[in-house]
C-alpha cells in the first residue's frame, strides 16, 4: 500500500477524517440499535414517581435522576393531590413581564411617576432636565427633546452643549446607575409634537442651558438656608424656653 498521499497531507485533515469516521461510527450503531428494538416486544413502561417527574439513568454514575416534569394534557375534572396545577398564562406575558421588573427597579414609584401620560406633573417634553450618574462624573443637563415608553426599557433623550457642540444622550430611566432625574425648568409653553428633532436645526437650537441650571441651583441654595434658618430659630427659642423653666 502506497502511504506517500497520507503523508504528504497536513495532520488537521488526518484528525478530521478521523473524527467523521468515528461520528458515522456511533451514527450507525444508533441506527442498528433502534431498529433491534423495534423489533422487540413492546413492554410496559415504568410507572411514574410520586413527584411526577421523568427518571433516566445517568450514564457516568449508573444512577436514577429525574429529567423533567410531565403534565399530563387529561380532561378537565378533580385532579389527584401529586399532581402539579399549572396557572393560567397571562393574556400579555410580555407586560407582565415588564410590570415586575418595574416594581422590582423602581419600589417608590418614583421614577414612573416622573415620565407617565397620566401626571400632570411629569416631564414633558421641551423640558430642561438633569441626569445624576451613580458612577460619578459631572451631572448631564439638556432639553428633553423625546420620551420612548417600552416598559423596562423606558428612555429619555436629552440634547446639550459640551465645549460648544451640540450632544444628545440616551438614558435609561429604570437603569441602577442613574441616580436621579431632576426638573431644572418648565417649558413656558406645552409643545406641539412628540420629539423636538428641530432643535437640531441651527436657528431653533436652544445651545448650552448652564444658566438654567445655574439660577435652578441658586433657587435651592436659598430655599435650603431659608429653611435652615429656621429651624436654627426654633431650636434656639426652644433652647431658651427650656433655661427659663429651670
């Protein structure tokens, strides 16, 4: 027999004729071993465990193990104690869905509250609004220029102004890394359309809202000392209260 081909060849085609070979192999016992058993006599299957769940052998230990449940498709009627009662499936499993992980990402409410149809207090768009990252870095502040509602995946898109260019930026709403989401101003007037893609225009684009931010911080500094101031008052006069009863 002449070997010079079979040398001359690379040994990754060597290994992959070999490996087909050994695929065909176990291919064609298969094949022999379930014509065998067709041949033979039926036999009754096992009866089912208690927990109604498939048994097979594991090859490498010899062992029972369950595969996995069976529910039986019988007419409706009093069904035994074992057996498993599935519950219906929900008309949109899709909302569902959507709806638990909302509950489980947004406990308060709070943020669902803050981008919903029904408040009349929620962000619209036109907006001035300020995006908190959890990862730190400087806060986001931009016009709201649309709202995309899709359950879980709820997003704001806010236009600004980085080093005089104009940036938009996507935010998830239930995302754990924004830390909040905050009204820095009101649009004076509700807008007519559903995502202001004309501020992209030059002569409707709004530039930078640093200032808005700025007088909006301003504002919360003096409500904060104003409060602060107070609550120092109260303390104090309580303070004197308490000598003079003494």
């Amino acid at each position: 027999m002449n070997l010079t081909p079979f040398t001359r060849r690379p040994l990754g085609c060597l290994k992959t004729s070999l490996r087909q070979a050994r695929q065909q192999r176990l291919l064609f016992r298969r094949t022999l071993a379930t014509a065998a058993e067709s041949t033979t006599p039926a036999h009754t299957p096992p009866a089912l465990p208690d927990h109604n769940f498939f048994t097979v052998t594991d090859p490498k230990t010899k062992k029972l193990r369950t595969a996995f449940a069976v529910y039986s498709n019988t007419a409706p009627g009093p069904t035994p104690s074992s057996a498993p009662v599935l519950a219906p499936a929900p008309k949109n499993a899709l909302a569902s869905l959507h709806a638990a992980q909302i509950a489980r990402m947004d406990p308060t409410g709070a943020r669902t509250a803050l981008f919903s149809k029904a408040n009349r207090d929620s962000a619209r768009v036109g907006d001035v609004l300020m995006v908190t990252h959890r990862r730190g870095g400087e806060p986001f502040a931009g016009v709201l220029m649309s709202i995309r509602r899709a359950g879980i995946d709820t997003a704001i898109l806010l236009r600004g102004q980085l080093t005089r260019l104009g940036v938009e930026m996507w935010f998830k709403v239930y995302n754990k890394n924004v830390a909040g989401v905050e009204i820095v101003r009101r649009r004076p007037k509700r807008a007519r359309r559903a995502r202001l893609t004309y501020l992209r225009q030059p002569k409707h684009d709004m530039g930078s809202v640093d200032h808005y931010v700025a007088a909006w911080r301003k504002s919360r500094n003096v409500m904060t000392t104003k409060v602060g101031a107070a609550a120092k008052a109260a303390g104090k006069a309580a303070g004197a209260k308490a000598k003079g009863k003494k």
